[in-house]
C-alpha cells in the first residue's frame, strides 16, 4: 500500500501541462479492435486504465507498444483470435465494457464478464445491450457472463436511447459502424469524448456523421483501415488543475486544453469569485480573495460534469458561505463526504444533494480514496489544509491523473508519495 502526503496551505503557481483526455482513450483503445491494420494513437495519458487497456488486447492476440515517452501507443490487432474477454481483464476497468462494441463489430460476437470499475453508483449495460439487439444481436447474461451474437449479421436501425448515456452511444457506435445499411442513435450522449471517439473511427474509414448532436448517424462499411489519431485533452484532468488553483489561493495557467470544453466549470469559478482568463489552448486561474459558496448541480454534457463534483465539492468546502451540490448522474457518488468530515468540513447529505456549511478551516488528518474523483477531491482538500494530510487508496488515483504529484510539486505543492511505512 502506498500513501500521498501532503504539507497543505502552499500557494500554487505557474503553468501545468494537461494530457490526454482518459475518456477518450479507454474507448478509442478498444475501438482500434474493428482496425484491419495499425493503429498509431498520440497524446495517450500514461494511467493505470489505459494500461489495463493495452494488457486486455494483448490477451486478445493484439500487439501493444508504447513510444514517446509513454504518449504515443501503435496498437496492431490484426492477429486478434478470440472473441472472448477474460475475467481478469474484464474486471479491471469499467471501461472494458467498449469491447462488447468493439469485438461485436470484428466477430459478430463476444463474451465477456460483466466489467468492473469505482463503485460510484449503478452504471448498467442495459442500454448497450438494447441497442446491440435493435442491431439485430441477441443478448443474454447468466453466470456473471454478457454474451452477444449476430448470427446474420449486424443490420442498421433507428435507436433512441431513454438516456444519454456516454457508454451506450460509443458503444452502439463503434458496432454500428460495420453494420449494413445506415444506423441512426437519438438521445445521445454530446460529450467531447463521444466525438473524439467517432473522429477517429472516421479517420479508419468508418461514416459516422452528428457526434457532439443528440443524433448520431452511421453509415456502416465492411471494413476500417489503420491511422494515426490524436487525442483530445483532458477535460477532466485540467478542470481539477483549476479548481486546485482556485482552493489554493493560486495563479495557474492551465495549458494545452480545449476552453470551450471548461465552459460549465469556468462559469462556477467565476461565480465564486475567481478572476479567468482564457486563451486559445490555456486557460489562467488566479485567486486573490475569500471565495463564495454556489449551488451545483451535475448534468450531462454540456452541464456540469459529474467527475468533477467531488473536487468542486472539496472548494466549497472553504469557501466563505454555504453551498448545495446536486448529484444527478451517479447516487454512490457523496463517499468521500465522511473523508472530508475528517478534514475539518461540515457537510450533510440529503437524499442527492450535498448540502455545504463555508466558512470552515480543513485541517490535516489520514483519508482514503474510495473511487477515482474522490481521491482527487481529497488531494486538493490536503493542498489547502493546515499541517500533515495522509490519503490511502492512491491505486483508484492512478487510475486516472498521470504524474500527479511530480504536477503538483512543479506548482508549489508539499506533495509525495510514500511507502506503507510510513
């Protein structure tokens, strides 16, 4: 077991340099299945995921290797043999649930255990498997297992989804695009990682048209070549950045980003009080004053994202007046409110919604990471707490945020990483 300890009440500053978006990457990996050739991947975040990711092809038959310092992954899976997802694999990302679309899309049929990942609520496959179906799959899960299989082939339809869910529409897309004839999704997901996923699949020579719309539509093709893409930064990432700069009383510019994507929580940070400025791949954050509290409430896409309302929970815990946070994606998703109770907040839960008292002094204290974004909630709560803050559970931290602390410390933070000893 391995800890992250932090000396709080540094103030940070200077320029943090954003990677690859992980959602992007963990569909895209998996997507690169359908390729009849090599696929060269740029700008890969270099996190526990996305090599979980290359180890789960690897056992499909696929070569993985990894250049430019870990940022660039050429993925030829030409000589994939199976069409059936071990266990070990399954279970080691939720993400690993793009290998039904992925392998569906290659064989025409797939098996795999039911996929793992943070337990921050119920994320079923329900709507993937309906729409495999409405493409002409038959679905079945018994024993743990999701087996699906086109014996005639998968044929286009209209498929409404009753929710947008981000999965399903990648999912159903990356099967879609070797269906016959034309598939249209509606009531999809509009996530910058949904089009980054269809951009690529483009760039193989899939026709895919309206990712980043309520309405997909994909022209299905027997067969996708190799290419080189880029991935998009992360959004996700750089907004815990901001919200770090913001919680510090700092000056950041966080570079290498797309604005546009940062538009909900920029709009928050302002409220609250923080002075932005954007430009056209960074955007600076500065904090010279007390903050103000503000009601959230998490949304899909262009909302405010539900992966960073545990970080955004984490400010307001500082900030001078009290403020409601709203979860509407996830109901697990308020476990690290108990943690940041340890830290010295006032916070109390009702029904879905985190209801914040401002205006209180965190203090260090030993916390664990109980899912991805808590961790991360926790890490900018010891940046801005007094004395000695000990976080367990780092493994679910590193399943996201590359170089973390080496990112950190590059700003200005007290920040290791250190062993079970200690």
């Amino acid at each position: 077991m391995e800890y992250i300890v932090i000396n709080g009440q540094k103030r940070l500053q200077g320029k943090v340099d954003i990677s690859g978006a992980k959602n992007a990457a963990v569909a895209i990996i998996p997507a690169a299945i359908a390729s009849g050739g090599v696929c060269i991947i740029d700008n890969v975040p270099y996190i526990e995921d996305v090599v979980n990711l290359t180890k789960a092809l690897e056992s499909l038959g696929a070569t993985c290797e990894y250049k430019d310092n870990n940022h660039t992954l050429i993925i030829d899976a030409t000589n994939i043999n199976t069409h059936i997802l071990c266990e070990k694999h399954a279970k080691n990302t939720r993400a690993s649930y793009y290998f039904m679309g992925a392998l569906l899309a290659r064989f025409g049929k797939m098996e795999m255990p039911m996929p793992g990942g943070c337990e921050i609520g119920a994320r079923p496959v329900g709507y993937h498997l309906r729409g495999f179906e409405l493409l002409g799959a038959t679905c079945t899960q018994e024993h743990g297992l999701v087996k699906i299989e086109a014996v005639d082939g998968l044929k286009g339809g209209t498929i409404h989804l009753d929710s947008p869910s981000v999965g399903a529409s990648i999912n159903i897309m990356i099967a879609a695009a070797f269906a016959k004839g034309v598939t249209t999704i509606e009531n999809c997901a509009k996530e910058p990682h949904v089009v980054d996923t269809a951009n690529f699949l483009n760039k193989l020579g899939a026709k895919i048209s309206g990712a980043g719309t309520g309405t997909i539509r994909i022209t299905g093709v027997k067969g996708l070549k190799g290419g080189e893409y880029t991935i998009i930064p992360d959004q996700i990432e750089a907004g815990t950045y901001m919200i770090a700069a913001a919680i510090t009383g700092g000056d950041v510019m966080v570079e290498n980003i797309i604005p546009k994507h940062m538009e909900s929580l920029t709009s928050k940070l302002r409220e609250i009080g923080a002075d932005i400025t954007e430009g056209l791949d960074c955007i600076r954050v500065q904090v010279d004053k007390p903050l103000k509290g503000c009601d959230i409430k998490t949304a899909v896409y262009p909302g405010f994202p539900t992966d960073l309302q545990p970080q955004m929970a984490a400010l307001l815990c500082t900030a001078s007046t009290g403020s409601v946070v709203t979860e509407n994606i996830f109901e697990n998703r308020y476990r690290y409110a108990g943690e940041l109770r340890r830290l010295g907040a006032s916070t109390r839960i009702e029904g879905r919604s985190i209801v914040i008292n401002g205006n209180y002094r965190l203090t260090g204290a030993k916390v664990k990471a109980t899912d991805l974004r808590a961790g991360a909630a926790l890490v900018l709560a010891g940046l801005a707490a007094k004395g000695e803050t000990k976080i367990s559970g780092v493994e679910h931290i590193d399943r996201g945020y590359e170089d973390l602390e080496e990112k950190l410390r590059n700003l200005g933070a007290d920040i290791k990483r250190v062993g079970k000893d200690v």
